[in-house]
C-alpha cells in the first residue's frame, strides 16, 4: 500500500487528507495507469469532531486499509477544523463543501476511474451525506456506518435507486430504533443492512467485523 498525503481547496478553504493506493499503483505503464487499469476510488467521511473524531479514527482507517487491500483507491481527509484542515466546526451544515471537494479530488486522481468513486461514512459523516443533495450527485453507491434514523428519514436518497449499504451493531441506538424496517423500506431501492453481534457506536474490537461485510459492498457495486 502506498499513501500521500494531500491537500486540497475547497470555498478557500484548504483540507487535509491522504490517499492510499494498492501497492499495484506503483508500476505504471507509460500512460500513467497502473497494469490493471485505473482503481475505483472512495472518500471516507470520519465521525464527530467534537467528540475526537478524525480522518485517524479506528474505524476509518480499519475501512481504508481493508478497501485497499481489495484493490481501491481511498481518500480519508479531516472536515474544517480537524487537524490541519481550516475553518472552524459548523455542526454539519457546510461540512458537505469539503466532502464534495474530496470527491472531487478524488475524480481527478491520476490512478482513479472518475466513473467508479462511491463515498462512505461512519457517525457524523454519514449524516454530511445523507443531508445533502449536492454532495449525493456525484458518487456511484453509498455505505454508511452507525447512521442515525433521523437522518435516514430525511435524507433525499430515498427517492435513488444507486446502490446504497447500512451497517451498525446491535448495541447502537440505530439497531433498535422504532420504526427502522419502515424507514428502510421507505427508499425506492431499501439498502443493503447489516447488524453485527456486539458491537456498539464506537467499534472498538469490532473493527475486523465492520470491513469485511463493507468491503463486499464495495467489490460488488463499484469494483
């Protein structure tokens, strides 16, 4: 695996990231792609800033590192206010700017197919994508992690049949909100839904029980 850190601008604001590539990127043909051809990409959006959340977040870089194993190019970057990104935290109301400056960035990546980049968001930034419509143009599929039913209800997405995915445990709040089935089956497309044993808001120790049903939504969809 091969990772960059990155910066790009987003509303003159600069954000931090990195991109991790396969370790196949690094023997290009003259053309500059990799021998296989160029990767499907995704942009990871990471959990609440305001309770320590970051592009270095466990489950984050749990989902990176598997998607890149599987041969998928991943850009994890920090909202405003997190690390070296600028500006200041706005509880999510401009937040999609620099998700949707991720995505673009991500499209223009010289070993990305721009046709095949999906996005992905655990806590927080799941409700950045499930919130905004201009942010929902651009990806191919969707996979969220601990959602919120609030946000499930609202979210424009449930009038998009592009492949979408929900994973949560079933000590999270969303596993046994009343009303979920109804909510899923409220989409033109329901999503895929997993729940996994065990596993609360936070993952920790169930990481390896996050990536593999995310990664399979991925290889299935987009790779």
């Amino acid at each position: 695996m091969r990772q960059s850190s990155v910066t790009f601008k987003t509303k003159g604001l600069n954000f931090e990231g990195v991109v991790a590539t396969p370790d196949d990127a690094d023997g290009k043909t003259p053309d500059g792609k990799s021998p296989e051809g160029k990767f499907p990409g995704v942009v990871i959006c990471h959990p609440h800033p305001l309770f320590g959340g970051n592009m270095d977040n466990n489950v984050v870089l749990a989902l990176a590192f598997a998607l890149v194993e599987q041969g998928f190019a991943v850009l994890r970057f920090n909202f405003r206010g997190v690390g070296n990104s600028e500006g200041e935290h706005t509880k999510g109301e401009k937040e999609h700017e620099e998700a949707l400056g991720a995505l673009e960035f991500m499209r223009a990546w010289q070993q990305v197919d721009s046709n095949r980049v999906g996005i992905l968001g655990y806590s927080f930034g799941t409700g950045v994508i499930l919130g905004s419509p201009a942010l929902q143009k651009r990806p191919k599929v969707f996979a969220f992690v601990s959602p919120s039913i609030d946000r499930l209800k609202s979210t424009p997405l449930q009038k998009d049949k592009r492949p979408k995915f929900i994973i949560t445990g079933n000590r999270d709040k969303l596993a046994g909100a009343e009303g979920l089935q109804a909510v899923l089956d409220s989409f033109v497309q329901p999503p895929e839904f997993h729940v996994i044993d065990g596993a609360d808001h936070f993952w920790m120790g169930k990481e390896s029980q996050v990536v593999g049903p995310v990664s399979q939504f991925f290889l299935k969809n987009l790779k």
